[in-house]
C-alpha cells in the first residue's frame, strides 16, 4: 500500500502568516500521498467580535447557533481555507479545499442534545467518511485540504472538531493506503518534562504508555489526545505522530519528528 | 463528444432561498455532466455593513480593496458556496465547491490600473482556465460549483465576474466537451418586448442578431451579455442559452427553454 500523510494543523499555524507560510512549504516538499486537515483559530472569534456576534459559552464551551454557524462557514471554508490552498498552489500542491459536503466526503450526525444543546455541531461514527470518493479524488492527482466543517446529508453544514475529522479520515482511509496521522502542535511532542523540550518521548508503544501513565509522566490534557490516538492505531492507522509544525520538514530528511505512536 | 452544460445563476436564485431550493433541485435532474458557476448577490454587502466595512466605488462600479476581498471570500467561497453544496448533496448531486486556486482550476491576472484601480480583481484570457484539471475531476465523479473567485497562482486570492468564469469555462472545456453555456436571469430570455413574457425570441443566430440589432429590438443592457455569448460560440461553445431560473426543468423536458444562441 502506498503510504498517505494526514496532517492536521491548528491556531498555532493559522494564527501566524509567517507560521503558516513555512509550514505550507514544508507540506509540500513532503514526498506522497497528503491530506491537510486545519481548525479554525482565532479569527472567527474576531470576525465574529466584528459583526456584533455574541460567543455562546455553556460551561467553557462554545455553542454553536445558526449566527456562529454562519460566521465558521464564511471563516473556515472562505477565509482561512481558500488562502491556505492558494499559498499550496504557489509552492506547487494542487490543493482542493474541501468541506465535509463537498464530494460527500463526511457525513455528521448532528449532536443529539442531552444536558446540553451544542447547536450545528457534527459527530463523526465509522460510516461518516466516504473513503471511495476521497481516493478519487487523490488518485485523479489533489491534495485534499479539509476544514473543520461536515455536512449531515440533508442540507446542512455541521461544524465538527479538526482533530476528530483527521482522526476520521486516517482510519477510513487506511483501507487503501498506509496512513499515517499527523498532529501538528507548538510543543515538540510528548515530553517527559512540559518545559523541557529536550526531553522529547521519541517512540511510544501501547505496552510503554501504560507506563508512562502510570508514573504519571503523561498526565491530564495529553492522556484524550493520546488515548485516542492508539484508538486510531487499533483501527488501522499505521503511526501517529505528535509534533512541532515548523519541524515538519525534518519527516522529509528523516530526522527525529515529534513523539511517534504505534502498535 | 459528451455533452457539458455551465450554468451560471445570479443574485435572483441566490438571494432567495426558495428559489435556490427549486433550482438545485431541477439542476439535480439535468441529465449529463454540468458545472454550477454562481455570483455573490446581496449578502456579500449584507455582511460588508454588519462588519462595518464601507463599500468603496468609483464611477458606480465596486472596488475590491483588501477587506472586501476577506469578506467575499468569506461570503462567496464559504457562505454561499458550501449551503449550495449542501443542499446539491441532499438532491443527490455530488457536488465539490470550488474556487478558481482549487486545483489550480482557473488562474487569472489581477487587472492592471490604469484610470481607475479596482484592486484584488482577476481578468481572464484563453490561458486562464486548466480543463484538464477539471476534466480530471468530473471524470472522477464530481459536479465542480464554482463561486466568482480566482487566484493569481503566486498565493493571492481574486475576485472575477461570474458571467466571465462561465464562459471561459464553457470555451475551455469545449475541446473535451460538446458544452453548453446557461445564463439564467430573471426574464424568460430575450425577449422582443422587455414587458411582455410571451416576446421570447426562441433562436437567434449571428445573421438574425445583426437584424435585432438594427431594428433595435435588441439594445442597450442585452447587447454586451450577446456579443459575448457570441464570441463564446465563436471559441467553439455549441450554444449559449438565456434563461430563466425557475424554468430550468424544461430544458431537461424537451420543452422550450430561454432564448438559445448558436451557429
């Protein structure tokens, strides 16, 4: 199987021309089969600001309401998106950029409310990426380009998590190709010691990240992210990686990037 | 050749969403392979106002600075675009939203200044469009539904008439296609007289558009959009039809729909 890089990049990158500028570089002098997934930052917080729109917070977290789901649209699938791929078409990718809705790609069930109504928000479940149509379109020579939008099929466009929709698409994906999940971050992986970079976790197993659990080396925000990164092993993708965006060209000369998970 | 139809809609479909919902439908019926090419209509300065950007035009015609620039891509490419999208896939087109710098589709040159500087504005000439790009992706499957967006292929974004991506899209592909170019407006189509429905001129060819012309049954705002449509048939479009939206249905029936121009 060919391999296939599904790289995921978040405010960190977006939030920072100069950021995004080498790290879209860097993206497309990395040799094979690519998907680039990205969230959203902080602009839409800021276009949102602008046009008189209240952020709905239920206990930290955002609502998304028809007016937020408006102001994601505009600013995920327009803004951030289309300059993302014409800065990918400037380096040399022949970036598509793709919501959810397009192609049929990902399909969303709309998040049922329980305690909570979480308004236009998409949750993802096995059959929610369309893998044929994704292969198409990579075989007829695109690089995709997703933005944290889906669709639920009947009309509307769902706003779903950037790191659910890579995850999503590494594993469906993993059919047809050798996948490979990459999350891009601003620290150099998973380190024994949070300020210290030096003490980057090269490689992690699932027998040796129990214990890195038990001594309480990996503890509170990473253990979600790393938990279900070794659900998306156990799925099929062949390696997460957990690394630092401006060292993503080190991938292409194999040198050491980030924290690698695998079986 | 396989038949393509480009059909372009404007602010009357996109403004109103029942309109909008009939014409994706009967678009959806439309046997063979089409591209949807759309404009802005008024929610781009709907959206201009509430961000409180002011609109800047010289001589009646809008100036694309850079903030109006943010704010059509935002409402073009994200807005607009992907509910079109959307709602195709709920009919069941498997359609992709596109703008010009997706898959290096359509590359323009930002105009020139000359008295007037109308900014981040891409013109078109006979290199702009890469049909076998596009033939690529309807081959795989895909309906490409392009907004009024371009790029200069060195990362920037532009905004380019609608009407114009039509018809260089509908001579480009003329070559792999037997394309059919659609304009669909508010009128039935030329018609003899602009009061009366039942004037529709059915055929005109380029003998029988001189004679309109002299008799002056054809003038004023018609004549740009027909001399147009007639060096788009000039370039080896097969037809150009002017239409009304909401009658599209016909088309697909056989009947008579707007006023077809050819050869």
């Amino acid at each position: 199987m060919k391999p296939l890089y599904v790289i995921k990049i978040g405010g960190n990158v977006i939030d920072n021309s100069e950021n995004l500028y080498h790290f879209l570089k860097d993206f497309t002098a990395l040799d094979g089969h690519k998907i680039l997934v990205h969230g959203g930052g902080k602009i839409a917080t800021q276009i949102s600001e602008q046009m008189g729109i209240e952020s709905n917070l239920v206990d930290g977290r955002r609502i998304t309401d028809i007016e937020t789901l408006r102001v994601v649209t505009m600013v995920y699938a327009g803004l951030i998106n289309k300059n993302i791929v014409a800065q990918l078409q400037r380096f040399g990718t022949n970036a598509i950029g793709l919501t959810g809705a397009d192609g049929n790609f990902i399909k969303a069930v709309k998040r049922p409310v329980k305690t909570i109504d979480y308004g236009f928000v998409g949750d993802l479940d096995e059959t929610s990426v369309n893998a044929v149509n994704i292969s198409n379109l990579i075989e007829a020579g695109f690089t995709p380009a997703f933005c944290a939008l889906t669709h639920d099929g009947h009309g509307q466009m769902l706003n779903t998590n950037a790191d659910t929709i890579a995850s999503a698409l590494a594993v469906a994906l993993s059919g047809q190709y050798e996948t490979i999940l990459i999350y891009c971050f601003e620290k150099k992986g998973v380190l024994k010691n949070i300020d210290d970079d030096e003490s980057l976790i090269q490689d992690i197993d699932p027998a040796s990240y129990e214990v890195l659990k038990k001594e309480q080396i990996i503890h509170s925000g990473m253990l979600p992210k790393l938990d279900n990164a070794f659900k998306a092993i156990a799925c099929g993708v062949k390696a997460v990686v957990i690394g630092k965006s401006d060292e993503l060209s080190k991938l292409q000369q194999n040198q050491i990037f980030g924290t690698r998970l695998s079986k």
